[in-house]
C-alpha cells in the first residue's frame, strides 16, 4: 500500500449518519489527549491530515480516510475528557459504541491508544474489556513512548502486561509521534490485513 496516498472521506456526527462500510475499516481509538491525531498523521506520514489541537476533545464526529483504496481508517472521538456536558460525553459514548457494534461494518481492527507514561486507567481498562466483550479484533499501541528514559520505559513497558486483562493474547507496540518508534510495525499489521481481506475476496470470487 501506498501510505501517502490518503484522503479524508467524511465525517459523521451521529452513528445514524454512518454508512454501511464499503471497504475493511481500522479504527483508532483512546483518551482525548492521547495522540490519536498524530499518531495519524505520522503513520501517514502527513503534518496535518487529521487535526492536532492543543485543545484535548476536538474530534467530535467519526471521521474516515480512504487510504490508497485499500482500507478505510476511521478516527473515533476521543473519550474522557473532563471539560464538556455530562450530555457531551453520553453522545460520545453512544457514537462510539453504535460505530464499533454496527453490524454493518467491516470492522477489520480496532487500534487502542494508552499513554505509555501513565498506569492503566479504568476508562481504558474499560474499553479494554469492552472489545474482549464484544470479541472484536484490537492491538494497543503504546503512545509517547519518547517521553521515557531508558529504565522507566522498560519499568512501564512490564508494568502494564500485569496491568492488562489477558495479556498474553494482545500485541503490544510502544510508539512516538516524534522518532517514528512502532511506525513500521504498525503499517505491517495494516499491510497484513489488507492482503488478508484481498485475498478473502478473491476466494470470494470463485464461487
């Protein structure tokens, strides 16, 4: 696939608005500050596809990228930011939860962004089970992996497999917007799925 190739499709605000999937789609999810965007961007290799704010909470809406006609990324808002309506966070909440357990969709991954820097927290831990539950495909990818010196990153890094409910059965990438750290092994994992769906179409296509 070609990375640079991506375009932004649309947004939704309400998962009613949400069309069927017309391709495999990964979704990114996480807190509302934990680097979604950049994330993004860097895996894109884009300054500015999807928006970075110092402002955490501004990706209200589920906002999909067409990327190389291959696969549909889908950015969902970010979750467990303090600072709006109790009425705010419920209508995050339902988009959310109606875009990942929307039959409709071809829900290839979810990618799940935690701070590296940080314990797991419950909302995580929260969205961790969530998608065990649900028995949807996820990896958790492990953001401002950067941030750490050497023997802290190593202490979180060991720390949050005991932290992670079924650990042994989730891929782990620690990660940095700022090195490209885990930018590779992430467009592996993509690459991987998109020739996995490729190829399940074809065998479609025989019969």
């Amino acid at each position: 696939m070609n990375y640079h190739n991506v375009s932004f499709l649309a947004s939704y605000g309400t998962k009613k608005q949400i069309p069927a999937s017309t391709l495999p789609e990964v979704a990114f999810a996480g807190r509302s500050n934990v680097g979604k965007s950049s994330l993004i961007n860097k895996l894109l290799g884009r300054k500015a596809l999807a928006r970075v704010s110092s402002v955490p909470g501004k990706t209200v809406t589920v906002n999909f990228f067409n990327l190389d006609g291959c696969l549909h990324l889908v950015d969902l808002p970010g979750y467990g930011y303090a600072k709006v309506s109790k009425g705010e966070k419920a209508r995050w909440a339902e988009l959310i939860e109606g875009y990942l357990l929307d039959k409709r969709r071809r829900l290839a991954l979810t990618v799940l962004l935690v701070d590296m820097r940080h314990p797991l927290g419950q909302l995580d831990s929260d969205m961790v089970n969530f998608l065990i539950e649900a028995e949807l495909p996820f990896l958790i990818v492990l953001t401002k992996a950067d941030k750490l010196k050497k023997s802290a990153y190593e202490e979180r890094l060991a720390a949050f497999r005991d932290e992670l409910p079924e650990s042994d059965q989730v891929v782990v990438i620690p990660f940095s917007s700022e090195t490209g750290q885990g930018v590779e092994e992430l467009r592996a994992v993509l690459q991987d799925l998109y020739e996995y769906y490729s190829a399940e179409g074809a065998e479609d296509d025989a019969f």
